[in-house]
C-alpha cells in the first residue's frame, strides 16, 4: 500500500478533477469516481474494473483485485479529495465503460429518461429499476451523466449490474424498432390509459424531464400513453417517483 502524504500529488489532482469536473474530464481520462465505504463493496462485489483505491487510515482496506493500486491518505488529505461533505474514508477509480447502445436489446423491461437533468434522480430511478427488475435505462435528451459522482452514489451499486445507454430520439427509434419493443410515455393525449390497464411486459417507457415532462419528439413516436391516477389538486409526481410506479407495474 502506497502512503501519499502530499496534496499536490498527481494522483490526488486528478481524483479532484475527476470529482469537479465535467464530463469530458472522465472521457479524458477514461475513468469514473466514486466515494464511499458501502460503495466500493458493491464494486468489489459486481466486479467493477476498478483501477485505483484510496483509503484513509482509519479504514482497513479491502482484499483488491491484482493491478489495481492502493493507496493510503491522512483524513485531511482525504477530505479535499472526496466530492462528499462528510467523507467515509474510501473513494475508488474505475474505467468509464461505454454507454452506446447495443444494436438490438435483450429483454423487454426498459425506461427511457427523457432530459432528466438531476443527478440524484437520474441515480434514485437506475437503482429502483434494478430493485424492479427493469432490463436497462435509455438516456436521451441532455440526462444527467451517468458516471459523475452524484449519479455514480445515488445508484447505491445498480450502476454495477444494470447497464444504462446513451442515444439520440432518432437512435432510440431506431433501436426499439429493431427490437421490436414499443415505445409508451408517461402524459395525457387522447389516447391516454390508466398505468394500470396498460400492458408493460414489453415496452420502453418514457419518464420525462422534472420541468418540462416529455418532450414533443418522444410524444410523437409513442404508440401508447399512460397516466398514474393521482388526486386532481396534485400536479405531478418527482421523475423517480413516477418511475417507481411505472416499473412495480412492468413487473408485475
């Protein structure tokens, strides 16, 4: 076990960047972060292609996987370089895996995210749709990114086992028609069925964005609609309650 003391250590600046930045400071450097005790046991359990392991002392590192780095850090030192408040005293690198979709999908369980913007939900509805037995999550429309550290840590694990894809409205088309999977949406058109009555052992439903809800594009290419019966002073549900009830009634 490597002890770094320094906070001017490449390593440690690079674990900064990747909890600070953006995007395209985890395609560049071809890895993702997470934080947390718990976390880095369900990485360990799923077999995430973890790359490095930072711990302080107050925690006794766990048995890892051969070639991947493990280093030590004083809790001060620690608590500049986890991207939460009140760090646990384990954050880990693991390689950012590809998100683009495969050309025909398994299964017939899916939820497509439409602009959902807030990393804690985009993180709630991929961990629910584990727990529900959903067979992945779209993303389209400008979501969350799926591999910041807010997302990563609200999964609670899910980001492990179920696989998420990113792709445009024309390439969401497109794959679902190859899979011969229809596509639903949750809004009110004419259409419009309780969530209930609807058949969702076989289809993509669309959860939309916590401002606008589904967008125009997606509304166009949806066979169906669907509505979750709710009292008439409430206007809406948050996105990952709403994608709760959705996939306890895919499940069923």
């Amino acid at each position: 076990m490597e002890i770094i003391t320094s906070r001017k250590n490449p390593l440690l600046q690079k674990i900064r960047q990747l909890s600070s930045g953006g995007r395209s400071v985890r395609e560049k450097a071809g890895e993702y972060l997470g934080d947390g005790v718990k976390l880095l046991e369900e990485a360990l359990k799923w077999d995430a292609p973890l790359t490095t392991v930072v711990v302080s002392p107050e925690v006794t590192p766990p048995a890892l996987p051969a070639g991947v780095r493990l280093v030590q850090v004083p809790w001060d030192v620690m608590e500049t370089i986890s991207p939460m408040k009140t760090p646990q005293g384990a954050l880990f690198l693991a390689q950012l895996p590809s998100t683009a979709p495969p050309e025909r999908l398994e299964g017939g369980r899916y939820l497509v995210l439409d602009g959902v913007q807030d990393p804690g939900n985009v993180g709630t509805i991929w961990r629910s749709a584990d727990a529900l037995g959903a067979d992945g999550l779209l993303l389209v429309n400008g979501c969350a990114d799926p591999y910041s550290a807010k997302v990563v840590r609200a999964t609670m694990g899910a980001c492990f086992r179920l696989p998420v894809w990113e792709t445009t409205v024309e390439g969401l088309e497109k794959l679902l028609k190859a899979s011969q999977i229809p596509l639903y949406a949750t809004a009110l058109r004419k259409d419009t069925v309780d969530v209930r009555q609807a058949d969702l052992g076989r289809a993509a439903v669309v959860i939309g964005s916590e401002g606008r809800g589904v967008s125009q594009a997606l509304l166009d290419r949806a066979e169906q609609t669907v509505k979750i019966p709710m009292r008439s002073r409430c206007e809406s549900l948050n996105a990952a309650s709403a994608a709760v009830v959705v996939l306890w009634e895919m499940g069923k």
